[in-house]
C-alpha cells in the first residue's frame, strides 16, 4: 500500500493507512504491515499461516516538523507452524522497530549522534528527543562503538600527554586493611600530532604500563607506521616509548 505519506515517513515494511490531527496539533499515524517476511517465526524461520490476534503497538520516532508525532501500528500475532519450534507464536516487527521496542531505531541512533557528532550533553540530547537519559547513553554507545572499533589511521607522528581526569578514588582492603588507588586521577592520551586522526585513545594513568598496554591493543603494522613520537620531558613517557615504539624517533616538547 504505497502512497505519498508512506514515501515521506520513509519506514521500510510499513505503510500509512491515515493520518489524523488531534486537539492539541500532534499527527497521528496508523500504520500497518506491507512486508511479508515478518510472517517469518524469529526463532524458527518458517513462515506463519494462520493468525492468533492483534496488536496494536506505539513505537516513538524522529520528531517531524514543530508538532510532535504520534505512531499507531496496527500489527498481527501469528501462530508458528513449526510443531518443534519453542516459540509458540509471534508479532510482527521490521528493522526499524524490532519486537517490543518502543522507539525506532533510527531515533535511538540520532540520539546517539548528537552526542558522538554534534557534542550534545547526555541531558540534553534527551531533553530535546524526550527520551530518558539510559534510552540516549544506550543510543550514544552504539554510535560510539563505531568509531571505537573502527581501524586506527595510519600515524606518522604519535603525540602522548598526560591529562588530569578529576579525583583520584582508593578503597581500603578488607583482607589486608590496606588502601589501594582504583582509579588516577591521571589519564594519558595518545593523538595524531601530524596528521588528522585526532584522539586515537586515553588510558588511565601515566606509568609506563599504562602507555604500553594501550599500545599492546594496536596493530604491529601500524606501529610500524610511527616515525616519531612527541612527547613532552617525561622520562616515563621517554621510556615506553623506547620499550614499545624502538624503532620511532623522539620528539621533546617543552610544557
């Protein structure tokens, strides 16, 4: 069922049946299912024939001009086919509104972005989407994992520092009564000096250990890449850097 509207809300799976206006200026929209693979069981993967019920679920999405948005998908339950199958039955759901979720995807995601990309606090991100703050730092996670986990750039000049990161926190031993620091109050982080990379990572505290388990993570081949390191006169720094990078020729900075 393919119309204008359906085009505009750009929700793969779904179409627009109608669009009402309430009293107080939000957009209703009902929706029903148009594809056929949501009749798949999630468990089993065979396809469903005969109907249990319906359903009728309020997924929350991207604000759309200055009124807010209301969905209403009218959704049915299926009875799976599969005598072996543990999952008895099933609702429909499409990517973008997986079984149970309350919001789109694609909200969760732009929330997540506009921590990642556009430097929004946590609060407001929230504020601004009303969404609650684990909604968005679940959102603002995932965003990051993409970045986190995506392959570092080649770096011909690897700049280390230190940074003061707040308190330093200690717990005292039960067993031995002892006090141990759990976390520094020192952080250090590891930049693209040259290049455009920016902030390759942050490690908590500033020992030499600290420096070459950051760089025991990282590729041998793109360690291989480092020609220099810049650092300030740190001997700590100047000796991981001789242990984990002997290759590299050291830069010294003044503070």
């Amino acid at each position: 069922m393919l119309n204008d509207t359906t085009l505009l809300l750009d929700l793969d799976g779904v179409s627009v049946t109608q669009v009402e206006r309430l009293a107080d200026g939000t957009r209703r929209i009902h929706l029903v299912t148009t594809d056929e693979t949501t009749r798949a069981c999630p468990a089993c993967g065979v396809f469903a024939t005969r109907v249990k019920g319906s359903a009728v679920t309020r997924p929350r999405d991207l604000p759309y001009g200055e009124s807010r948005l209301e969905f209403r998908w009218h959704k049915r339950r299926w009875w799976c086919r599969e005598p072996t199958c543990p999952r008895r039955s099933f609702t429909e759901q499409i990517p973008q509104i997986p079984s149970g979720a309350r919001i789109t995807m694609r909200l969760r995601s732009a929330a997540g972005r506009r921590i990642r990309d556009a430097g929004s606090t946590v609060i407001q991100a929230a504020r601004d989407l009303h969404l609650s703050w684990p909604t968005v730092m679940d959102g603002f996670r995932t965003q990051a994992r993409e970045v986190t986990e995506a392959p570092l750039p080649e770096v011909e000049v690897l700049g280390i520092d230190e940074t003061r990161g707040g308190r330093p926190r200690w717990e005292q031993d039960p067993t031995t009564g002892k006090w141990q620091l759990v976390r520094d109050r020192w952080h250090t982080g590891f930049v693209d000096a040259l290049g455009t990379g920016g902030l390759l990572g942050q490690v908590e505290g500033r020992t030499v250990a600290d420096v070459l388990a950051w760089l025991a993570t990282t590729p041998l081949e793109w360690r291989k890449t480092i020609r220099h390191v810049a650092i300030d006169m740190s001997t700590t720094y100047r000796a991981a850097v001789r242990t984990g990078l002997p290759h590299a020729t050291m830069v010294g900075l003044r503070s």
